[in-house]
C-alpha cells in the first residue's frame, strides 16, 4: 500500500501526486485526510485501487477508465461524469448530478444522494453503466436517462405500510423525490419498494418484474452486497418496481424533423 497524505495539500498537487504514483506501476495506492480536494481520480486509466480516507470534493473520477476508486466517508457532486469503464465504492452519503453521461461501470453508494442522479445516463456499445444506491434520492432521478440501470434501494427506511399513494418515509424522508425518470428514453430503473406513478415522468411506464429483470437485478447487486457485507437474499426480500421509457424520443413533438 503506497500512502499519500492529502492533509494542507492543494488539489493540484494532490491530484499530480495521485497519478505519479499510478503512472509509475503503483497497485494499492490510500490518500489520507481528503478534505475537499477536487477532480481525484479524473481521466485516469489502469488498474489502481485508490482508496480515500476523508471527503473528496466535486468532480470526482470524471472521465475515468479503469480504476477503482474507495471511498470511506461521504462524496460530494458530480461524481463518474462521463466515467468510461472502472468502480466507485461509496460507503456514506453523495450529492447532486452523479454519473452524468456516464458510459460505462459501477457507481455503489451505500446512503442517500442528491438531486438529478443518472442524468444522460448512457450505454457505449457493448458497456453498459451501473448506478446503485442503498438510501434515498432527490427529484430528476434518471432525468433524461438513455441507457444503462439505476437501482434505488431504500435499505434504511422503515418496512411498515405507508398512506395508499405515499412513498415510505423514514425520518419524513421520501424513498425517491419527485420527477422520476422526466425525458427517460433508455436503459431501465429498479426501485425497491411501491412507485407513484404521480412522480414519473410521462414518458415511463412502471411495470412489475419478470424473470429476466430479477436475473439482471440479483446479477447487478451481487458486487454491491459484496462491497458493502450485505446479504442479496435481504435485500430482495422485498418487491422491485421497473420504469422503463414508452418512448425512444419522448420530446419529438419539439423537433422540425
């Protein structure tokens, strides 16, 4: 394990320090005491574990290709814009606009994320980008979504029966904000729990699952149980709604061809 420690350094200087160490073969690499520092793990490629002791700020892994990013703590905004292919492994809270026209890989996130999550969410070919996340969300959640899969877990609210037409609340806390999936027009969001069809989109039907969407949901959360020690069969004990697009151009009528 190679160590840098970020404590008074400036992001600049931290982030050149992070891929010397990547550049000259280093595998295991633990940045210390992040406080804020922006763009760790941007552009880069290879097979690095990095792990992050602290809160990184925005722009975190932006456009990165491989990596393994680790992060003990919360994470701030932007986090895997337009991430090619690589992991981020969440243990606390995010923010707002994660995984904007991210192309590929995973974005695991163990608590509650912000707002406009997924946002041009997009498949590249055969890749295909995954975003998990184990709490909550904010309004726009896959807002204008065009591939790959989102899934909204809810793990820590409470199991108990809400009011016909409500979402589960814990601690007044919805399970997914309002304007779910507006302007979706690809890929495919799992939510854990019961779906008001009132907070969608108009392009997106909500649909019960079959056999191959629990095959791709169990396939999805098996390396999200594993970094996190959850166990799938918990996880699935309760029911998953699909959102999926009605229409591959829900704005047509907007376009003069």
């Amino acid at each position: 394990m190679f160590d840098i420690d970020a404590k008074g350094v400036r992001f600049g200087e931290l982030n050149a320090s992070i891929r010397e160490a990547v550049a000259r073969g280093e595998k295991e690499i633990r940045v210390k005491h992040v406080n804020g520092q922006y763009y760790i793990g941007d552009g880069l490629r290879g097979g690095a574990v990095i792990t992050i002791e602290g809160v990184p700020g925005n722009d975190l892994a932006a456009f990165m290709d491989g990596p393994t990013l680790v992060i003990k703590d919360n994470a701030q905004d932007n986090i895997a814009n337009t991430m090619n292919s690589g992991r981020i492994i969440i243990h606390g809270h995010a923010g707002d606009v994660l995984g904007y026209g991210m192309r590929g890989g995973r974005l695991h996130i163990r608590g509650d994320v912000g707002y406009r999550v997924g946002i041009h969410m997009k498949g590249v070919k055969k890749q295909s980008p995954t975003i998990i996340v184990g709490g909550t969300a904010g309004d726009f959640f896959g807002e204008y979504m065009a591939g790959g899969t989102l899934i909204l877990l809810g793990l820590d609210e409470k199991d108990a029966k809400p009011p016909e037409g409500a979402q589960p609340l814990e601690g007044g806390h919805p399970l997914v904000g309002d304007y779910l999936a507006t302007g979706m027009h690809g890929g495919v969001i799992y939510i854990r729990g019961e779906v008001d069809k009132k907070q969608c989109g108009a392009e997106v039907g909500v649909m019960e699952l079959d056999a191959e969407d629990i095959k791709a949901l169990k396939d999805a959360l098996i390396p999200y149980c594993a970094d996190f020690g959850l166990k799938l069969e918990d996880v699935m004990k309760k029911g998953f709604k699909k959102l999926i697009p009605v229409s591959s151009r829900p704005y047509g009528n907007l376009y003069a061809y």
